[in-house]
C-alpha cells in the first residue's frame, strides 16, 4: 500500500469515528475544543482545505453542519474541525489548533476553540450560522509562530 493510499485511508477511518462520535460525546466547552462535539446528523459542507506548514502538508480544515445542542435548545449548526497530520505531528513538538467558523462580512470567527497541546484531532463549538455564508477556518500555534490559516471552501 502506498503511503497516500495509507493516509486517505486514515483520514477516511478517522472521519467516521468522528462522526459516531459526534452522537455521544457530551457538551464541550467554549474555550477549548474537545475531540467530538454534541451533535447528529452530522454533514461536511464545502471542499476541505488542506495547509502546509514547515515545508509539509500539516493540517487539514473541515466545516460541517449538523443536529446540536446548546443553551436555547436543539437546532442546525455549524462547526469547524481541525486535523493535524500524523507527518506534522510526529515532529514531536508543541502545538495548538485554532478552529471557528468564518462568517462573510464578519472580522472575528464564530465558535472560536484551541485545542488541548498535540491534540490531533479537534472542533470548534457549533454555533448558529446556517443561514449565512460561512467557511470552516483554522491554524496551528507552535513555539511562538503561527502556521498559514486555512479556509474551506465559502458555503452559502
């Protein structure tokens, strides 16, 4: 098996554990992200966007929309998540994911969440945007520098 083959592969199996569970998973809090969010039905919308850092492919930028839960109730969200490649990651160093939902017009992400250190795997809080252009956005932190941001494709 040649290694894209092994890392579509990877990325695929770690895309549907993370939509299982999204069902299960409990609230996250609004300032850090967890591995899974409060939601069902979950969705991606847009193209991804794939981001390079140090010379290599680090992360990659989903949006999706789905069935979640938050202080006034149940209804359609979206959210953003933020994969940190297995190349990236084993570098072994100190890293943070940003992830939040880009709103056209708007200077400031929605649902805005750092992940835990060396997460590799993380989302934004879902928030109330799906009747709005929006676009997944995220970015590493690493040792007092920041990563090119990432922006998935603009969904309206």
């Amino acid at each position: 098996m040649s290694p894209l083959h092994r890392l579509v592969m990877t990325l695929a199996a770690l895309v549907a554990a993370a939509v299982v569970a999204v069902g299960l998973a409990p609230a996250a809090s609004a300032a850090t992200s967890s591995a899974s969010q409060p939601c069902s039905s979950v969705r991606q919308i847009g193209d991804r966007k794939v981001v390079s850092d140090l010379g290599m492919s680090a992360f990659t930028v989903r949006q999706y929309i789905g069935w979640c839960s938050d202080s006034r109730g149940s209804a359609w969200m979206n959210f953003a998540s933020v994969y940190v490649w297995d190349q990236y990651h084993a570098r072994g160093f100190a890293y943070r994911s940003y992830s939040g939902v880009a709103v056209r017009g708007e200077p400031e992400t929605r649902g805005f969440t750092s992940s835990a250190n060396r997460q590799q795997l993380s989302y934004s809080t879902p928030v109330r945007t799906t009747s709005l252009c929006t676009q997944g956005w995220g970015k590493l932190y690493r040792a007092g520098s920041e990563s090119a941001q990432g922006l998935t494709t603009l969904v309206c």
